[in-house]
C-alpha cells in the first residue's frame, strides 16, 4: 500500500459554532486566545479538546494514521531550547503553556492509538517579544535561523508524540495577526527556501521527526510558482534526499478547485511526497451544501497510488476560506456532507480502485440507520448529484480556456470568492473568453438551479417531520438551490455584457439586471440573520446594480475599458529584470506598497477593477509590491 500516511486536521472540534467564524485558515484561536491571564478561554478549549477526543477515534476508524493540529507559534515556551527568549511571565509563554497543558490528553490519547502527530508552522511566524530580540525579519537573518531551531527543539522536547512540524512559506494567516501574533512572507526565492530547509532540517534530523515543507505559494517573488512549476521544483527539491524531508503538494497547481489538471509537480525526484485534498470544501459555501467528491477525489487519490514517490495524503475537514456559518462545522467538529466526504477520501487513499458510487451509498445507509430507505436514498442520491451539479451551477463547467497570469493558474471559478460574488469587470471578460460561447454556459447554470430543486423535493418528500437532522439536510438543499439561482442570474447579466463589451457591442439587458436584483432580495429575505446558514455576501453585485440602474451607458464604457485592459495584458510580455530593477529604482517598495494599498482600493472602487475580497483577505496586496 503505497498511501500509507493518511492525515487529516483536527480543528474543527475546537470551533463554537455559536460565536462568529471569519478566516477558517488555522484552529480557532481568535475564539480562544485572551488578551489578559490566563491568557485562553480555559473553558472552551477544554470542551474542544472533548470534542476532539471524540473525532479523534472517529477519524480512526476511517482509516486516517494521523492528525494535524496548529500551531508551532502557539505551543513554543523555549523553556527547553538552548535559549531561553521568553521572560517567565511573557503572555507567548503562559498562552503555549496552557495550551500544551489542554492538548496533552488528546494528544497521549492520538499516541496511544498509534496515530501520528504533526504541527503547523508558518513561516516566518512572529510575537511581539521575539521581534525586540531578533531585529530583522529576513531570510538572511541568522538570528531567525536561531530562533527556528531553538522553537523546533523546545518542541519536540517538550511534546515527544510529536512527529514532525508541515511548514507554509507561501501565506500567513489564522493565528497571525493575531494578539501580537504576526505572519511574515519572507522565504519568496529558491535560495531562500533552500536555506529555510537547511536551517530547519538538521533539527528534524537530530529528533527523527519529519519536516514537511508545503508548495502552497501564491505568486509572490521568484518561487511563486512553485506550487505548479516543475522548474522550481526541480530547484529547490530535486537533490533533497534526507528521508526525513517530505513535501506536501496541492492535488491541483492551483488551490482546491473542480476542473483543473493533475499538479504537473506530482513525482517529481526529490523528497517523498503527500498530497493534500479538502472534504469541506470552501470554495463551494463551506460545507454548507453537499459538494460531492466521488469523481474528484477518486481520480486524485489513484493518481498518487500510481506514483511511488508519494506516500500518503492529508485531508482537510475543516481548514480554509473566509466565510461559512455554524452549519459549516455542525456540534460534532462537522456536519454530515463533510462526515461523508472525509469517509470516502480515506477509504479511497486506503483502497484507491473501491468502488466509490457504492461506497457512498452504503456509508449514508449504516450514518442514517433508522431512517425511511427512501429517504436515505435520496439523501445519497442527492451528495452524490451535487458534483455535477457544482460543477455546471457553481463553476462554469468545462470550459476549455485554462489561463496562468504570472505564477498563478486561474480557476473558472473567479466569479465568487467563497461567500462574496463579484462584479469586477475584468475578471468577467476573462471567463466570457474562457468560455468562448456564453449561452451555453448560462443555460447549465439554470439547469443545475433547477435540477437542485428536484432534489431538494425528492429529499423533502421523505424527511419525517420533526426531526433535527432531516431538518438540517432539507435547509441544506435549500440553501443550494438559492445558491446556483445566484449563480445563474449573475452571469447571465454579466457574461454576455462582457462577452459583448469586448467586440465592441451592446444590447439591451434590463430583464437579466431585473432577474439578478429579485434574486438577490429573495436570498436577502429568506436567510437574513441566520448564523447557520449566513446570506451570501451580496453587497458587490447589489452595488453594480445601483449603478447599472443610475447610468447603464457608463457601465457599458467600463466593460468596454476592462475589455481593453485585459486585451492589454495578454499582449504584455513578462517584465524582464532590468523593467523590475527600473521599477525599484523610480518607485521604492515603500512607496510601491503604499500606492498599491491606497490607490488600487480607490480605484478598484470606482471602476469594478477587482474583486473586493482581494482587499481583506490572504497575503496584504503589499507583499506582491515587495516582491515586484
């Protein structure tokens, strides 16, 4: 069995679903982190420890050997490093104490199960103490590189059950940012990358725990493609034969999106390999609607079995996105859609050529026991229709015009970002050349909505009345119906406006503009102030649609700009590094960031440049003026 290591994270049982839930990147320490002693919300974190115990053993029996739990910067105390950098009351200190003291049972118990142990860890992760005593934050620093290995080493010390530690370079989040945690995006080349893993990797060595560095980068500098280039790959890991480095790569070169190639980086020479799945999907709402994965996961999972440079997979339940609500998660660390999907990934990592279809269908049989046969089966049929149905509603289906735009590779589905659907001009003229033929698309788009209600009915039409849980999948489906109705009616004004601004055409679209604004005021109604199932977030698209109304002749003129500026683009050829030294020299990075984070918003704004998520979200807009 080549998929012997099969991880997947624990965080979701830490989650109160009743308090809000913004940035699912990491454990929830925004929940649980205080600002005055004791520091944590002792009584929270210990009911999640409870919580986790439980899915621990369930995560077990489905055939997972290991979890994943964040992170390094919030279980480092130094006390057992050869430096010591935290004063014993530091607020960074007491906080890991308290949590290593909460996690120890659940971790002994992950022991004593024979389950492995690994920690998250971003670099270059930071605390307000640790910046007064280390100066610089770069890669070249060598009092970082200190750091690094005094943190790696009071860990494993400390926490002997641990494992190993998977590092991202490519993003900070979560639990940066975060009372006076800070995330800095520094390891941008290969060189730099190269000196992270020789810094850390001696560490790994000396304690025979495994250091898993992760591909995830997100554009930025010289290794911003490393996520998907085989080039940098080869670079920075083809004479990497310590076996106690692995690398953890994106089952896509792009994030955890339906539609896209194989990640080209798959068995590339090297270190050993694991690859990484999501089963709460939080590009397609959260989990808050069921997101087959059967045909996804299925050739994924087989992919790597092929390939004996891999050696397992690691499964997220609960991890990524900005947006979601408390159905997400459900009262047990996740909710039934997420349950099955995580079932299923395992069993296929353990048995990748299982029949999957039948698998699901008798995984919902013996989850839902003691229910109506007919209302299992629908409830089955239903997980199983919705990747088709995602995949047509939600995404554009297989449209043919796969782009990268610097070192990134462009999904179809840049019309949402997770909760929030777009108007941004540009990205609109983008998927209306991608897709080529627009009417095709918005006619699978109405049959997905439509399709959607036929299974909610058939659903619907079995649930016994009063129950909780029948209750929650029967909301469930509702809410996907309105979901993919908004998909629909959105590009079906949006498309064909961009699709004709870039010929230079124009024709009259009120009813669309009309179809959209009763949409979005019935989803408004329907889900106002729910905390389980959160309205979508329509502000961007309502806010075009007061401007169509205002003026629809200036919304033509800025389809029609965006049109040029992506012509224009496309033609650019990349800056060479002469333009790059150029560009530093007239425009120093500071003033580069802040032209970027003042100008850009401003512009964005009144133009529908991009879409406003971009402005809240993932690395800040400087760090591509860094790096630029």
């Amino acid at each position: 069995m080549t998929l012997s290591l099969r991880l997947v994270d624990i965080s979701g049982p830490f989650i109160d679903q009743s308090a809000p839930v913004r940035n699912w990147s990491s454990f929830p320490f925004s929940q649980i982190d205080l600002l005055a002693p004791p520091y944590v919300d002792e009584a929270r974190l210990q009911h999640g420890v409870e919580r986790a115990r439980v899915y621990l053993a369930a995560v077990q029996a489905q055939g997972y050997t290991g979890i994943v739990i964040d992170n390094l910067a919030h279980l480092v105390t130094f006390d057992h490093a050869p430096q010591q950098y935290y004063a014993p009351d530091s607020p960074f200190r007491q906080r890991a104490l308290a949590y290593r003291r909460a996690l120890l049972p659940l971790l002994r118990d992950a022991a004593a199960r024979g389950m492995q142990v690994y920690v998250t860890c971003d670099m270059q992760w930071m605390t307000e103490d640790l910046c007064r005593v280390v100066g610089s934050i770069t890669a070249d620093n060598p009092r970082l590189d200190e750091l690094n290995r005094a943190a790696l080493i009071d860990l494993f010390t400390a926490l002997p059950m641990i494992s190993g530690v998977i590092v991202r370079i490519g993003e900070t989040g979560g639990a940066h940012d975060w009372a006076g945690y800070t995330g800095h995006l520094i390891y941008h080349d290969v060189a730099a990358i190269r000196h992270l893993i020789a810094a850390l990797l001696p560490v790994c060595a000396q304690f025979d725990r495994h250091l898993i560095m992760r591909t995830w980068t997100l554009g930025i500098g010289e290794a911003g493609d490393l996520l998907w280039s085989p080039e940098r790959y080869t670079a920075v890991f083809a004479d990497q034969r310590d076996p106690h480095l692995l690398v953890s790569i994106k089952h896509t070169p792009a994030d955890f999106f339906r539609l896209l190639p194989p990640n080209p980086t798959l068995g590339l020479p090297g270190p050993r390999q694991i690859v990484e799945l999501q089963n709460r999907r939080e590009y397609e709402l959260f989990g808050l609607v069921p997101s087959g994965l059967v045909g996804l996961h299925s050739a994924a999972i087989r992919r790597a079995d092929r390939n004996p440079q891999c050696v397992g997979i690691w499964a997220w339940n609960s991890t990524g996105g900005w947006g979601g609500g408390g159905a997400s998660v459900g009262p047990d660390g996740w909710n039934l859609w997420t349950e099955a999907g995580s079932a299923l990934t395992a069993a296929l990592a353990a048995r990748p050529e299982l029949d999957a279809e039948r698998f699901v269908r008798e995984w919902f049989e013996q989850r839902l026991a003691g229910y109506a046969p007919a209302f299992v089966a629908a409830v089955a049929t239903a997980y199983l229709e919705s990747e088709r149905l995602i995949e047509q509603g939600w995404y554009l289906g297989r449209a043919p015009g796969l782009q990268r735009i610097g070192g990134i590779v462009m999904p179809s589905l840049l019309w949402v970002w997770w909760m929030r659907p777009t108007a941004a001009l540009p990205v609109w003229v983008y998927l209306a050349e991608m897709v080529a033929e627009v009417e095709p698309v918005i006619a699978q788009a109405a049959q997905a909505a439509q399709a959607a209600q036929q299974l909610r009915d058939a659903v619907a039409a079995y649930a016994p009345e009063g129950d909780p849980l029948a209750r929650q999948i029967v909301t469930s489906l509702d809410y996907l119906v309105d979901a993919l109705t908004i998909a629909w009616r959105a590009r079906a004004l949006l498309l064909p406006l961009a699709a004709l601004a870039r010929s230079n055409q124009r024709r009259d679209l009120s009813t669309e503009a009309a179809a959209l604004r009763a949409a979005i005021q019935r989803h408004r109604e329907r889900w106002a102030g729910r905390v389980d199932f959160p309205p979508l977030e329509l502000d961007e698209l309502a806010t075009f649609l007061a401007r169509w109304e205002r003026s629809p002749r200036l919304v033509w003129n800025r389809a029609r700009l965006a049109a040029r500026l992506v012509a224009l683009a496309r033609r650019q050829p990349p800056r060479s590094t002469r333009a790059r030294a150029l560009l530093s020299f007239l425009l120093p990075t500071r003033l580069r960031r802040h032209l970027l984070q003042t100008a850009l918003p401003w512009l964005s704004r009144r133009l529908d440049l991009l879409p406003t998520i971009f402005f809240e979200t993932g690395p800040a807009i400087g760090e591509w003026a860094r790096s630029s």
